[in-house]
C-alpha cells in the first residue's frame, strides 16, 4: 500500500475516503492512485474551491486520448465514491454517473444567427401544390418548430398534441404516454401561448372547424407526422447560409439539445446554482434522471462556452422551468 500526499483543498476528503474504505476491508491502491491523480487536476484547475459541480468536472469526465473506455470509466468511478462520501458527511456534491456508452454523434448547437436565419427560412415556407388541405401547413410549421425550440418537446411528443390538452390559464401542455412511458406538464411563455393561440384562430378559418390536433397533418383528422418533421427540417436547414460551411448539419433533435444549452447558459450567466435548478430541468424535459439531463452539459461544453461568449438569446424565448 502506497501513500500518498494529496495537496488540493479536497485533500481531508480524499484522506477521509480511504480511511473509511481501508477500515472495511477494501485495499483501495489502484483507487488511490486515481485519487492522487484528481487531487492534482483539483488544485491546477479548480484551485480553493471544495464544491464539486458538473463545471467543475467537465474536464475530468472527458476520455483522454491514450486511455480507453474501461480507464475513463475507472476515474469516473473513483470520483463518484468521492461524491458519494462527501454527500454522506454534509457536503452536497454532484455525483457523475460512471456508466461509460457507446460514442454518441457529434451535437449541434444552433447559434443566434443560424436560429434567425432558419426561421427566416421556414417562415417563408409554401406548399410547392397549394390547395385546400394544405393552406394549414405552412402557418403550422412556423408554429411547431418554434415550439419545440422553447420548449425542448421530442419532436413526437409536439406532433402530437391535442388541443385539449393545454391549459391556457396556466399556460401549460400535458404530454401523456412519453418516453419511458411517462406523464408531464411543460410549461410554455406567455409569447409562445399567445403564438399558439393566433395560429388555432387561423386554422379554424383554414379546415373550416374545431381541430383535435394542434397540429394536424394533410389530412386535419390526424396528427402531422413526426418523420415528415424531420424531412422538412433538413431541407430549411439546407436552405440557410450557414449549411454549406457546417462540419455536422443539425437536426430536428438539435432544437431540443439547443433548448437545454440556452437555459442552462441563462442560468449560468444569472449565477444560479445548476444543482438546484437541473432536477427541474430534467422533469420539463422527460429524462429519467437529472444525470441524463447532464449529458447535455458533459457533451457540448465547448459549444458552452462559444454560446457564452457570442450571443445569448433573450430569456423571453425559452420559458423559465417550473416544478410542479
């Protein structure tokens, strides 16, 4: 058994950890190497402060270029036992999932620019046979994708929508049945409200009754289909400036993924704790947990810091996150 001189300010928790394992039994060298390892990442990066957060972690959650997932899944773990013994002695901790999946595509973050430019383009959108059964499309497409950018809605979970299920006096949309079989409420600005409520007006007037469907499709008696979504979204999106430059075109999916980095990025800049608010975040957005809401953090750090730096959008655009 090797010992070790931890110097970072978490040093009395990392000694704490190793004591209390080595007293049940556990050996704990290869983890303590580990240790050593994040006590020196701790106190060259992180420096006087001992709250671990997903900020703080960022760095120490990505795989190195030289180790494989089996050693990045290590280190994880190694660190979440130090959350977990810091959260058992009073000291709240984010704690780091240590399950290490298969690499996951390349996520694109729409800038200001790129989201002004692409509604520019599906605002100017008409159908290429203009007729009866689809005049309603057009007013339609402006609708959803709005609100699947402020609202971070499964591109399934928008299409299928019924009208009565909105509660205008609250301002909020039940989605029934989601992933992973569940039910929410999510909550929808006064702007977005009153966007919908302009736009069943004018579909009234268009299919000439009341529709069951927020958004019906060709045929008003069904729900437009969530394929076809994804269709249209890669043609606007191919029809904006910024596609032929683009490394890794986004998709319908990027305006949930863009939802998610903005409010975590109004928060950020508003100095609000994401530990508090994440829980939240993950129930308006339908994750199991809060820790796969994390993924998005984890995944597009850099893209954080870019949004940071070059634009913010204004908190009007994306609704503020209410428990319930």
């Amino acid at each position: 058994m090797k010992d070790f001189v931890f110097e970072s300010v978490l040093s009395p928790f990392i000694q704490g950890l190793l004591d209390e394992k080595r007293t049940l039994g556990y050996k704990y060298d290869v983890e303590a190497y580990v240790l050593r390892r994040f006590d020196r990442y701790w106190a060259e990066t992180i420096g006087d402060s001992v709250k671990i957060t997903p900020e703080a972690l960022a760095g120490w959650l990505k795989q190195l270029p030289t180790e494989g997932k089996s050693s990045q899944s290590q280190r994880i773990w190694v660190v979440r036992q130090l959350s977990l013994y810091m959260n058992g002695i009073g000291i709240a901790s984010y704690i780091p999932t240590d399950r290490i999946r298969r690499s996951r595509p390349v996520i694109h973050i729409l800038t200001k620019d790129e989201i002004h430019e692409l509604f520019r383009v599906i605002d100017g959108y008409a159908p290429s046979r203009p007729s009866k059964d689809t005049a309603h499309m057009a007013s339609e497409y402006r609708v959803i994708f709005r609100l699947i950018l402020a609202t971070g809605l499964r591109r399934t979970e928008a299409a299928t929508v019924r009208v009565q299920d909105i509660d205008w006096k609250i301002r909020a949309i039940a989605i029934y049945n989601a992933k992973g079989r569940k039910d929410r409420l999510v909550y929808i600005s006064e702007d977005m409200a009153r966007l919908c409520r302009e736009y069943l007006d004018l579909l009234r007037c268009l299919i000439g009754f009341d529709p069951y469907w927020l958004f019906p499709g060709v045929d008003p008696s069904k729900h437009v289909s969530s394929g076809s979504l994804g269709l249209l979204f890669h043609r606007f999106w191919h029809s904006t400036s910024f596609a032929v430059s683009c490394e890794k075109n986004p998709t319908i999916h990027s305006l949930r993924h863009t939802f998610v980095v903005i409010r975590m990025n109004i928060w950020m800049e508003q100095g609000i704790d994401l530990n508090v608010m994440m829980p939240y975040l993950s129930k308006h957005l339908g994750h199991k947990s809060p820790n796969e809401t994390f993924y998005y953090y984890h995944q597009v750090s850099e893209a954080f810091r870019i949004i940071r730096q070059r634009d913010t959008l204004a908190s009007a655009v994306i609704p503020g996150v209410r428990a319930r």
